[in-house]
C-alpha cells in the first residue's frame, strides 16, 4: 500500500508560497505603495508662500459677488518656494507656515483614481512643516462634516492606500451642505474639532460647495480649499482670454485608459470573430471629453462627440426652406433619427467590402446634445418640479408606474390640472411621447439625482440608438440596399471548385463585379425566389432547376445579419489604480493644498499649472473659485454652480479625431487601423506621460515652426 503524500491545510496554508498566493496584497500593490511621486520644483524649498497674479481675468456674475462678498476678490496665487531673502521676515513666514494647525478632508461625489494621493501629498507636507500638524478625514462624505463623524490619519493609513485606486480610506458620498441647518452643524463640527480648515476633494458641484462653505465660516476662521475631482474631464479652467489654468481634472487619465484598454480588446474580439459590432459607452454626462481620448487612445471605427452633433446643420433641410421662403429650425442640431441613418451609413459601408463588424463609440451624455431629447428634459424636468414644489410627496412616490405617470402627463394635455405644466405639455408633445419606446418613456421619466439632474447613466442610450439602426437596416435589407461584401478571389475559388463559370455567374449577381475587390450583390436581389429569377435569366439554370449549392453558399454570406453587443464603462473606469500621471498631478494637489492652507487662502481650487506640458513646466496654484460661478437652472431653479467644460470643437485634439474619422472607420479593402493602448502600467516606460487630449491641444504654431 503506498504512503498518503497528500499535504494537510493546515501544512499547506503555512507554505510559504500560498501565504503569497492568498495574501491581500499583491506584488503590483506592494510596488505601487512603495512608489514615491516626484515633487515640483518649488516642494524642495524648505517653505512656500503665495504670490497674487493679476494677470488672469474673469467674467463675474452679480449674483456671485451678492452671494459670496468674503472671497469674490480672491485672486489667482502661485505657490512660490522660499529660500533666501531678509532674515526677519524669512522668520516671520517660516513662523507662520510652521505653526501647528488641524486640517480636515473630505471625499465628494464619485471616487476618481488619484484622491488617496491628495491625502498623502497634504499630510506628507503638513508633517514636514510641522509633524505637530493633524490630517483628519471625515468619513462618507459631507455628512462626516455634518455628522462630525472622522478618522485621524496617520502615516500608517496613508501608507496603506499611497498611489491606489478609490476612495476606500474614508469613503465617499454624495451629501451636499446646502442648507441653513446643514452649515450650521458643519460650523460647530470645525469648532469642536478646532479645525483651522477644510479640503474638499470634488467635481464641479462639490467645489461650488466649497465656495458657499469658505463663504460661511469666513469669520469663524476656518478656510476651505477645493480640489478638482472628475474621471468625466469638465473641469477645465480657463480665464476670459482663454489663458489656461486647469487643464485637466484628476482621474481622467486612468479612467480614460481603463475604458480604451476593455474597448481595445473588443477591437480584437470583432475583428476574429466578423460578425458584432460593440457599442461602448463611456462615462461622461456633460461632456464627450472621455470618449474623444478613448477614440485616440484605440482608433474605435467610429466615435460620436456630443458637443459635435449639436454643432450639426441640415443642409438639404436648409436649403429647401430658403427655396420656399421659410426657415426651418430643426435642420439645426441632430435629431435621434437623422443619427441612427449615420450609424446606419458607417455599418453599411463596413458591411460592403466584407466587414460585418465594428466598435462604436458613444459617450453616456450623448441625448442631452439631441434637441428632440433635450426638449422632452426640460419640460419634464419643470413638470416634475412643480409637483414637488406644490404637493405634500414626491412625483416618483406618487406615480410609481410608468403608467401613472403617462395618465399624468395625459391629463395635463386634456386640461384637468391647472397649473403652470397644463401650459409645458402640448398635444403635440404627448404624440410625440408616445411614438418613443416605452424603455425610453421610463428613462425619460426616471427620478432625478440629488441635484435635481436627468440621470442619462441610467438610460440605455446604446440600446436606444442601435433598436433605431437595426429597424432601419432591415428596411434597407428588404430593399436590397443592405449587402456583405464578397471577396472576389474567394468567390472565384468557390465557383472554379464547384465547377462553375465565375466570370458569367459572377456578371449575373453582382452589381460591381468588373470594377471591385469586393462584389456586391445586385438590388433587385434580395430572396432566394429573386436570386433564382437572376441565374434564370442569365441561363445560369433553367427555370425549374435548383439553385448550385456553390451559389446558394455565396448568396447566404452576401445577407447581413447584424448582431450587436452593449456595454457601458463607469463604475471600473472610476475604482481603477491611478496611472503614474494621476499618481504624481494628485500628489502635487495634495502638497499645493497644504501651501494654500500655511498662506491663509480660502475659497480657492487647488491646481497645477502647464499640466498639458512636460512635468518639469508644472507650477502649483490656487485658483479662485468664486469667479468661476454663474447662474444655471438646477431642480427647477435658479443657482449659482461652477460651470462644465465641454470639447472644444476648435481644440486640436477634435479636430486631429474628425479628420481621422474616414481612416478609422476603414471602410475599405485594407486593414482596420485599430490601436492597443495596452493595460495600465505602474511599471516601466511604456505608457505615455500624459493624456493625448492635453498633449495634442498643447501644440501651437510656435511648436510647429
């Protein structure tokens, strides 16, 4: 009998190999930890101080300078090392900057790769001035401030998550402090904890939120410093003149790379396969920043930008309407049916030289550029809003079904409530709302975020989009429109095997077969019942005969069959590990932040300057927050936010990816022109040093002299 060999658990959960194997921490996590940024220029001086630069100019609203009177003065402040000078007052600054001080943190809104490295970056700074100093987090968001609920962090905790992806060290939330009750428990948080300021990590909302809480506690003493935070890119600074102060948000770039990586692969994947075209959408509500770097990042064959198709003229509709004397105004801006007949064209043109697959695409806030969309938005928006505004419970509460609501909505046209909405809702728009599939009645009348926004993430635009292409296809399939290319050598193999004449089979079906690597077959043929009256005519067969195999093979390839797969990319692109660019702009945030705070600044945007460059150009700022303000309806209502920044269509990079947009679509004989970013690399040289988007809107003429 022979010896049991076989390893007990317990041996086995000792070895050293599967204690690596099953540890928490990987090698890859080990390495990023380990990872120490390089610091700019004015970091390795022993202290900073804050110079004022008027050279920036802003448009700013009256409202703003009524709202927030305690920082509309705030100018724009660069970060200046100081080493030398009169001995006093080097003391006295170093004094000030060395004081002991508690400084608080918060997370807001959606994570984004690099917010543990504002953390390591303010309290690596904040220990060198002083290792007295105290970082305190304040957990799930804004209402740890409210709640007073926190962490004190400690350098074993920022080495835990230091160059690591999410928001895990102390949560995040979506809480905004927007009310008389919420400031003031807020207040009495920063008092009881002490706190001489506050930094909130965020998008543009939660940096408008800053604004108001600086505005507040001013006289209590305690400062508040913003962070740009978005993976969708919209906050982009820049003044009147279009000088650039913020170029770009953190997080975009690995949440940029994160998408193009999955969409590359199914590059891969359609193009062995042949027969799917994937439609990916990628985050970005507001703004197609993340699908314009996706579609440089891949060569996606066809890529839609938002801020494009509301760009977009009829010129056909244009011109008919000055012929009649009249003006049309919807040959202004896409409409969903004039979009899916260009997606149509694309998958056509693939399809004819014999590539019935592809990769679309689309950014999640595509239907807010479609006027049609976009008119349906606003009026639901102001209709659902009143009724909150005028009854005891909430619209979605009230009218759980879809059903209900359309009863709702049809009330309204038939004159039954009077209100201010009888007079939104027309019957026109009811017509209309009811010829739309019923997936996208319910997307359309979904509840609202917090803040009062149309969630577009939760509407599956994708499906919307392709339910209208595959429709129309079809049309065009019955018409013989539609066709796969047939590779002309392959079908002369097919026929020459099968004993066939190629040359007169080839003349019979074909309506390009002379003049063309790729034949296409005829209009006039689109069944099995038109095909043999073809091959009749052409005395191919007679009359009774049945179709040659050979033929009915080449016929069946010749018939499209589309078949699509959806995604959307979000929530991975968002928890990804930051890229080593994200890793080194956040911890620089992180130590400007702390430069803000030692000078006295509040109400102020931490940033860095020259971003778009070579790292040894980055100049740490602050930038006001307040001028960068304007009224914008939200809910129903007029406020005060910090404006989005959309693609700007004269930018390089859209104009680099428009003029590409034939190429990639590579609708021809050749190769498709697809690019492999490759995955995110903490390791080696590979990856490029920052975004495309930022590297190519950053060459001037100058460069190219």
């Amino acid at each position: 009998m022979s010896e049991d060999r076989t390893v007990s658990v317990e041996e086995l959960l000792n070895h050293k190999d599967v204690c690596g194997i099953i540890d928490d921490v990987s090698q890859e996590i080990r390495e990023r930890r380990a990872f120490v940024p390089p610091l700019c220029d004015v970091f390795f001086t022993p202290f900073t101080v804050l110079e004022d630069d008027d050279s920036y100019e802003f448009e700013i609203d009256k409202e703003t300078r009524k709202q927030l009177p305690h920082i509309i003065g705030n100018k724009v402040q660069q970060v200046k090392g100081v080493e030398s000078g009169d001995r006093a007052v080097i003391e006295a600054v170093k004094h000030n900057f060395s004081r002991t001080r508690t400084i608080g943190i918060v997370f807001s809104g959606g994570p984004s790769p690099g917010g543990h490295n504002v953390i390591a970056g303010l309290y690596d700074a904040a220990k060198k001035a002083n290792p007295a100093n105290k970082i305190i987090g304040f957990y799930m968001g804004p209402d740890g401030i409210i709640e007073g609920d926190f962490v004190t962090i400690t350098r074993e905790l920022v080495d835990k998550y230091r160059n690591v992806g999410g928001f895990s060290m102390i949560k995040t939330g979506r809480t905004k402090i927007d009310s008389t009750e919420k400031m003031t428990l807020s207040r009495e948080t920063c008092k009881s904890l002490g706190l001489d300021a506050i930094v909130v990590v965020g998008g543009d909302d939660s940096n408008t939120n800053a604004a108001f809480m600086a505005q507040a506690m001013f006289e209590d003493g305690v400062q508040v410093i913003g962070v740009p935070k978005t993976i969708d890119g919209d906050i982009q600074v820049k003044d009147v003149n279009g000088r650039i102060l913020c170029a770009m948000s953190f997080g975009f770039h690995t949440a940029a790379r994160s998408y193009a990586k999955n969409i590359s692969d199914l590059c891969s994947d359609g193009s062995s396969d042949v027969k799917y075209w994937h439609v990916c959408k990628v985050m970005g509500r507001v703004a197609s920043h993340l699908a314009l770097e996706v579609a440089l990042q891949t060569h996606a064959n066809m890529t839609l930008i938002g801020e494009d198709l509301c760009n977009y003229i009829d010129k056909e509709k244009l011109d008919k309407s000055r012929a009649e004397g009249t003006v049309d105004y919807s040959a202004y801006g896409m409409t969903l049916r004039h979009l899916s007949r260009v997606i149509c064209k694309a998958i056509m043109k693939r399809a004819a030289v014999g590539k019935n697959y592809g990769v679309i695409v689309i950014p999640e806030g595509l239907l807010e550029f479609i006027d049609e969309v976009q008119v349906f938005i606003i009026k639901l928006n102001s209709i659902i809003a009143e009724y909150n505004e005028l009854h005891d419970t909430d619209f979605h509460t009230a009218f759980p079904f879809l059903e209900d609501k359309r009863e709702y909505l049809r009330r309204l046209v038939r004159g039954i409530r009077d209100t201010r909405a009888a007079a939104i809702w027309n019957a026109r728009d009811d017509e209309l709302f009811s010829d739309i599939p019923e997936f996208f009645q319910e997307g359309l009348l979904m509840e609202r975020d917090s803040h009062g926004n149309f969630q577009f993430s939760q509407v599956k635009t994708e499906t919307l989009l392709m339910q209208m292409v595959e429709d129309y296809l079809e049309i065009l399939k019955e018409k013989g429109q539609y066709k796969i290319g047939i590779d002309k050598e392959y079908f002369k193999k097919t026929m020459t095997k099968a004993g066939l004449d190629p040359e007169v089979i080839g003349t019979a079906i074909f309506r390009n077969y002379c003049n063309d690597p790729f034949c296409l077959v005829k209009e006039d043929i689109f069944t099995q019942k038109t095909l043999k009256k073809a091959l009749a005519k052409a005395r191919v067969i007679g009359e009774d005969d049945k179709i040659p195999a050979a033929i009915a093979k080449i016929y069946s390839k010749s018939v499209p069959k589309l078949k699509v797969q959806t995604y959307f990319y979000g929530y991975d692109g968002r928890g990804g590990d930051p890229t080593r660019f994200d890793c080194m702009y956040t911890y620089n945030l992180g130590m400007t932040v702390f430069s803000l705070v030692a000078n006295g600044a509040t109400g102020q945007m931490a940033a860095i300057r020259n971003l778009e460059k070579h790292f040894s150009h980055w100049e740490p700022i602050g930038i006001p927050i307040a001028p960068l303000m304007h009224l914008e309806e939200r809910g129903g209502k007029m406020s005060l936010v910090l404006e989005k920044s959309v693609v700007d269509m004269e930018s390089n990079a859209f104009r680099v990816v428009k003029s590409m947009r034939d190429a990639w679509l590579a609708a021809n004989t050749g190769e498709d022109r697809y690019r492999k970013p490759g995955p995110i690399r903490f390791t080696g040289k590979s990856e490029e040093e920052r975004p495309m988007t930022l590297v190519l809107n950053s060459i001037s003429r100058e460069d190219l002299a």
